[in-house]
C-alpha cells in the first residue's frame, strides 16, 4: 500500500489509515475530506450593440466572480469600441473557482444615416407635404410632423391643417436596431390671407378693369356688392370672382361701391370683412 496515497472523491468522504510498526503494534485513525461543488453561473447581456454604446454583462449564479477585465462584481458596463470577447468565472464560499464562461459582444461599426427633404416649406393650410427618405442604411422609420402626428410610411405625406411653425422629426433604425435621427427647422403654414384692393378702373384699357378679392386657406365664400342707396349691384360665391363694373350688363355709375364679405376656412372658422372700393373711369 503506498505511504502517501492521492484521494479524488466526488463527494465528502471519511478515511481510515491503520499502521502497523515493525514490532507488529498497530494503530488506526481516520481523516474526513470536505468536497464542496464547483459555483455555476447564468449570464445575460446584449449580443450586439452600436459603436459608441455600451452593455451591462451580468453573471448570476454564485457569490463572487472574476471577469477577464479585473472586474469582480456579479455585473460589469462595458463600452468596446471593437467586437470583444470578455469572459466571467464564477468563485465558490469556500474560493472554489468553476469554469469560465465566455461572452461574445458584437460592435456594428455601420450605423444608418438619417436624411429627408420636403416639397414644401412654407405655403397656406390646408397644407400636403410630401417627405422624401434620403436616408441609408434605414430598415423601420419614424416621422414626427410636430403637430401631433406621426408615421411609420418610408415617404409619407402629410397635411398641416392649422397655421405656425412645425419642426419634423425622424428617428430610423437599421436591421440590429442602430438608430440615427435628424431634425428640419421647420415647416412654415401660414394663416388665412385676404387681399382687398380700394380702387380700380373698368375703362377698357385692359388696366385694373376688374375688382376682385384674392383669398387663401378657404372652403366656402360669399361676397356681395352694394351702391350708396343700398341697392346691391353683385353678389357671387366664387372665389375666383371678379366684377367688371356692370350691373345687369350696364356700366355701373363712379363712386363708392361697399362690400360685404362672408368666408369659412377650412377649420370651420368664420370671417366676415366689410369695405369699399372707389370706381373710377
């Protein structure tokens, strides 16, 4: 029997040693070894990220733990600016250390680039604007007109249907969920627009022959024209309208003319306008 036997049990286990001399006395004793079970562990992290971003590597499972960057807590935030293998072993009560468990986080260094243009920039409401992707690298979009609306369409059209001053938004992902975004400044929709001229000429000489009122951002209209004794000479619901001084084909006497004007805009907003226009010939 050898002197100094080597003992590998699976589990704690007692020895018993008994000794003879040469005189043939004996004596025995005995010898309990400990065996604790190696630690294991679970991870959990995020198998790619963006350049410029990090993740939190998470080990679970033991008490202690050693990680290939000196690191010994059960978590570590790692910013790789590369593709990095990194790896956590996971230490026991007793300093038993289990097996190491390798964590492979991937850097996509490709990142999309947001880009879009609009037809419109500025113009009167009801105002479409049509937004035109530029952009690269783009798998899944998100537009934000500013006004409370958004999209989810690769070239959306879109109707501002109030006047002011609107910044839009869009934020893209790629296809690992890299984002980008961009911001333009900014869409301009102006309010309701009345010109109203104070004379004009209807004398034939292809001059300021007719009087007409110009509008913009209007659904219904209705205008009506009056001499001094009240009388009405012209009426029209007609945007595009124009009066060239006759009444029932008569050329209609110089002088002051009152107007009385009712429109609605789009939104259901009324206004109502009251003036004169001088006729001269």
């Amino acid at each position: 029997m050898a002197v100094d036997p080597i003992a590998q049990p699976l589990a704690t286990q007692q020895f018993n040693v008994n000794g003879t001399d040469i005189n043939g006395c004996r004596n025995e004793d005995s010898v309990e070894v400990m065996v604790f079970q190696l630690p294991t562990l679970t991870t959990s992290h995020t198998d790619s990220i963006c350049v410029g971003l990090g993740t939190v590597l998470i080990a679970e499972g033991a008490g202690d733990y050693i990680w290939s960057t000196g690191d010994d807590g059960p978590s570590i935030a790692v910013t790789p600016g590369n593709t990095t293998d990194y790896w956590v072993a996971p230490v026991g009560p007793n300093g038993c250390i289990g097996d190491t468990f390798d964590i492979n986080v991937y850097v996509e260094r490709v990142l999309p680039l947001a880009a879009f243009e609009p037809d419109l920039q500025e113009g009167f409401y009801p105002l479409p604007v049509t937004f035109t992707d530029e952009s690269q690298g783009a798998t899944r979009y998100s537009w934000d007109f500013g006004d409370g609306e958004t999209s989810q369409d690769f070239n959306p059209v879109h109707t501002y249907n109030a006047p002011g001053e609107y910044e839009v938004k869009l934020i893209l992902i790629n296809e690992i969920g890299c984002p980008d975004s961009i911001v333009y400044q900014f869409i301009k929709v102006n309010d309701f627009n009345l010109y109203t001229p104070n004379i004009y000429t209807p004398n034939g000489d292809n001059q300021n022959d007719l009087f007409a009122i110009r509008m913009n951002s209007i659904e219904r209209f209705e205008i009506r024209i009056f001499d001094r004794w009240g009388r009405q000479v012209f009426s029209s619901v007609d945007q595009n309208f124009f009066w060239d001084g006759t009444k029932n084909g008569t050329p209609a006497p110089e002088g002051v003319y009152v107007y009385q004007l009712e429109a609605f805009t789009f939104n259901g907003e009324r206004i109502e306008r009251e003036g004169t226009v001088t006729l001269v010939r």
